[in-house]
C-alpha cells in the first residue's frame, strides 16, 4: 500500500509533468483516440492516488454514506435501517458493491468508488462532446477536467459524495441523447434506456432532477421534430420514455410500501427535502455565484477559463457567419439549457456546499469543447491558441504548488504516512466502544461523528446517523425526534455515544444539545442504560444487560 506523505515532492513532480505529456498528446492528430483517454484517467487516478489512499474522512459525508452502506448489508431495506437525508439510496447502496470483491466499508474504499465514478462521467462527457464538436477540441475540454480535479487539494471534489450517481446517470443520458440526436430512426431501445436513467437520478439526488428533465424535455423535442416518423410512431416513442421514466420510482415505491416504510419515504425524503432550505432567496443565492465558485478554489479558475474560450469560440463563430443546422440549434438550446437548470439546482438550497459544483462538469465541458471548435483547433493556428491557454492553466497549478511548498503549507493535507497500510484509524472512543461491543453489533451516535460506526464497524442502530435534523429547530423537528426514539427502542443498541461537545460537528453544548432535549430518549436511555465515562470529551452509555456481563479492561 503506498503512502504519502505532507511534502510528498518526488511523487507530484513526475506525476505533475504526465500532465504536460497528455497536452502534448491532445493536439498530436497521430495519437489514438483510446491510449489518449486511457492516459487522461490513469492521469487522473495518479493525481488523486494521494487522497485515494488516505483512511481517514475527507468530508463528514464519507463516514455517513459509508456507514448507510455497512447498514443496508446487515438490514438492506432503506428507510427502516437507514436515512440518507438529502442523498438518495442508490449512493448508499453503491458502496455496497465493492464489499462483494472483499473490499472493507472504509475511506479508502469510499475514495476509490469515487474516483471511478468520477472517470465514468468523464468519459461519457468526453464521448458526447467528440460526438457533437469533434474528436480534437473534445480532447482539449477534457484536460482542464482532469487537471482541476486531479491536482485540486479541495476535499469537495475528492471524497465520495452524494451527487456522483446521479452525474453519471446523468452523463450516460447526455451520452445517450446525442446518440439519438444522430440516429435517422430514434431507436426505442434508447429511448427507452434514457427514460430509466432518467428516472433513476431522483434515487441518487433528488436536487438534480431539473436537470434530468432537460434532458426528458429535448428527448421528446426530438422525436416531435423528426419528419420521417409518423404522428403515431412519435407519440408512441414520447409514451415509451415516460413508461420507462416511471418505472424505477414505481418500483421504489412499490418496494416502501410492502417493507412498510412508504410512510417514511414520502415523508423523510420527498417531503423532507423539498422542506430543505425552502425559505431560500433563489435570485440572492444566483447573485451569489461568484462567491460560490470561489468556495471551490481551483474550480473557480476552470469556469473562468471555459467562459473566456467559449466567449473567443462565439466571437470567432459569428465574425465566421457560421450557419446554423436544425443540428446545431438543438444543442446549443440543449446546453444552455442544461445551464440555467444546473444553476437553479445547485443554487435552490442556498448551502452553497462546494460537492454540489460537480453538476456543472458537463455544461462546462461542452461549453469548452465548443469554444475550440469554433476556434478551428484542426488548424495549426487554432492549435496554437489551445495548447497555450491550456499550457496556461496548467502552469497556475504548478506556480500554485512551489508557492506552498515555500510558504511550507501542505502540498497533500492528505497524509497517510503513519497510517500503517489499509488500516482505518480507531479513536480513543471507537477503541472504548469496541471494549462492550464487537464489530457487526449495532451503535447508536448521537451528534455528528458517524466515523465511530466506520471506526468500530458497527452498523447504526438509528436511520439517522448524524442528528442534527433531531436537535436543531426546523418545521419537521417532531417527525424526526419521534423516529429517533422509535428507531432506538426498537433496536437498543448495546452501546449509545452522546457525541455532544468539543470533538462534535456543529452540537457542541451538551447542556441544550445533548440526548436529554428529547425527553423520552433521556428517559429511555436512564432507565436501560449505564453511563460509562466521558472519552474525548464524548459521553458513553452501555445497555445494563452489557454492564452486567462484562468487565471491560479500563
């Protein structure tokens, strides 16, 4: 298992100037098209292999999703066992799968998901702009890509997140649609394949739904506008994308409702979170944006660059006096439209969480791709521009980097040089629990420190792993605290951590936040429960029955 250290020089200059060689590869019309994007994501993995490696958690999220999916393996059914809140169940059912190759429920896990996530979606991005603006300026949207999330120390853009599924469901619809755009007969399978994707992202994250219904909308566009199909012909594929469009959120619900958590489901996740955030100034948090990017450090270097190419590209295009075909204007009104609902989306909460930037990858990269097409990169000129604003770009992460370096801050915050190999770190407190508990047994935290279940291997005894939506007032405040106390009857776990204090995310004042603000969980918790001790500034509850039979070693 390699390891990384803080400064870790010899390994970033080498891996830093493969960067330089895939540009170089981008505009070489000799090099194939497959050893070009097989390089981009080896490129892309080496960039990442820093924070991939590092067993720890890049984001809180992480510990979350990671801890849903070692729970869903115990009790696979959502919304009894587990809550996402405003992640969808298949990111917690994703992290599933590699368990099933042997792999562990940990971080390092987590980060290799990603990154495969990650190039999955760049490559259909990358496929569907070479479809639309050709194979050399499609190779040239997609470096920036690779460098900015590669060489980003941002941790946004490095751990597992909740909007990975439902980019790639999304990017795989792009992929699809631009396919159909070429077809002279619009295949139903297609059709069909796109309408189950589609439906299928509001599983992954219900907030990027405006943006599967761009892709819904100009699916239908196009078949309506094909000529040489008949009215019932085009009605009957418009029939089909809708059947397939529904057919995963019925199966959802026809799922919720014989394990019985239909309830939960509409209430928790529909309801719950269209309540999200509801009071949000959307033309305030538009208005945001500048500051928005900025949050996302190198991010706001990249969309920069891509309006500064797309302005030269159209400038270029109109003093041309290109025309435009049915083709072409289908789109352009495709992707700006993909931009308006990609703002609206991750604007409508007003977090402004720097993950939820993943959205924008695909109106960026096609923005990009159809700034160097208009710029002619298949002329020497025009590859002259490319290659140096692109040199550019890349130069900035270079300059970036030697300036840490020299100003001794971190070039990998990431490090993993005493992490002893494959080995999740245990906490004092994981170390405490697992004194009363053994890995498989169910915990219950209370606060935000959801490591400990990833820590210790225990599946959660609560669906709400992280309970601020229990402690914090908002207008579901009574569903969610009389859940907690339902899930945590039902289960009493052996073992209860009121995680409330100085080691907490955002509950931090034991005396206003800790467990005993709901009553019948304070009571629950004093009449079968023994406080243990106070690790870390972390407060440890047994189950009686656990006390009893045991003599943990102090």
């Amino acid at each position: 298992m390699p390891h990384f250290d803080t400064y870790p020089t010899v390994y970033w200059l080498p891996v830093y100037a493969l960067c330089w060689v895939l540009l170089w590869l981008a505009i070489r019309p000799q090099t194939n098209q497959r050893f070009f994007i097989a390089s981009a994501l080896l490129a892309l993995f080496l960039l990442r292999l820093p924070s991939i490696v590092f067993n720890n958690e890049i984001n809180p999220d992480e510990s979350q999703m990671i801890t849903q999916a070692l729970t869903l393996r115990y009790d696979p059914v959502y919304f009894r066992s587990v809550d996402g809140t405003t992640g969808g169940p298949l990111d917690s059912y994703f992290l599933i799968i590699p368990s099933f190759i042997g792999l562990p429920f940990d971080f390092i896990t987590a980060h290799l998901t990603a990154f495969g996530l990650v190039a999955v979606c760049f490559w259909l991005l990358f496929q569907t702009a070479k479809r639309w603006f050709g194979s050399k300026a499609a190779r040239l949207a997609l470096l920036p890509l690779i460098f900015m999330f590669g060489l980003t120390q941002n941790g946004d853009f490095l751990h597992y997140n909740s909007e990975l599924i439902a980019l790639v469901l999304l990017s795989w619809s792009y992929y699809l649609y631009a396919k159909l755009l070429a077809d002279r007969q619009p295949s139903l399978l297609r059709i069909g394949l796109i309408g189950l994707l589609l439906g299928m992202v509001p599983f992954g994250k219900l907030q990027a739904v405006p943006l599967a219904a761009v892709v819904g909308l100009f699916v239908g566009i196009t078949i309506l506008l094909r000529q040489n199909l008949s009215v019932q012909a085009k009605v009957g594929r418009i029939a089909l994308l809708g059947v397939c469009s529904a057919a995963f959120p019925l199966l959802v619900i026809f799922l919720t409702y014989i394990n019985g958590v239909y309830n939960d489901f509409i209430t928790f996740y529909i309801i719950g979170n269209f309540r999200y955030a509801g009071n949000t100034d959307q033309v305030k948090s538009l208005l945001r944006l500048p500051e928005f990017f900025q949050r996302g450090s190198e991010f706001d270097w990249l969309v920069k660059f891509v309006v500064l190419v797309w302005i030269a590209g159209f400038v270029a295009a109109v003093r041309r006096k290109i025309r435009f075909t049915i083709e072409s204007v289908q789109i352009a009104a495709f992707i700006i439209t993909l931009l308006i609902a990609t703002l609206f989306a991750i604007t409508r909460t007003g977090s402004e969480y720097v993950h939820y930037l993943y959205f924008l990858t695909g109106p960026l990269l096609f923005g990009l791709a159809y700034g160097w097409q208009q710029l002619q990169t298949n002329e020497r000129t025009g590859q002259w521009i490319a290659l140096g604003a692109t040199a550019v770009f890349l130069l900035l992460f270079g300059i970036q980097t030697v300036q840490n370096y020299i100003q001794k801050t971190p070039m990998n915050p990431y490090s993993s040089e005493w992490q002893n190999g494959w080995v999740v770190q245990q906490s004092s407190v994981a170390k405490r629990v697992l004194t009363y508990a053994r890995p498989g047994e169910k915990l219950a935290v209370w606060g935000w420190r959801c490591d400990y279940y990833v820590q210790t291997q225990m599946p959660q005894g609560v669906a709400e792993n992280h309970t601020i939506r229990s402690a914090f007032n908002h207008p579901m405040l009574a569903d969610y605290q009389k859940r907690y106390v339902s899930d945590f009857i039902r289960s009493t776990p052996p073992v209860f951590v009121d995680a409330v204090g100085s080691q907490n995310l955002w509950m931090n004042d034991r005396k206003t936040q800790g467990h005993e603000l709901i009553k019948p969980l304070g009571q629950f918790v004093s009449a079968h429960y023994t406080y243990v001790g106070l690790v870390n500034d972390t407060r440890i509850y047994v189950r009686n029955d656990r006390v009893a039979g045991l003599n943990p070693k102090q």
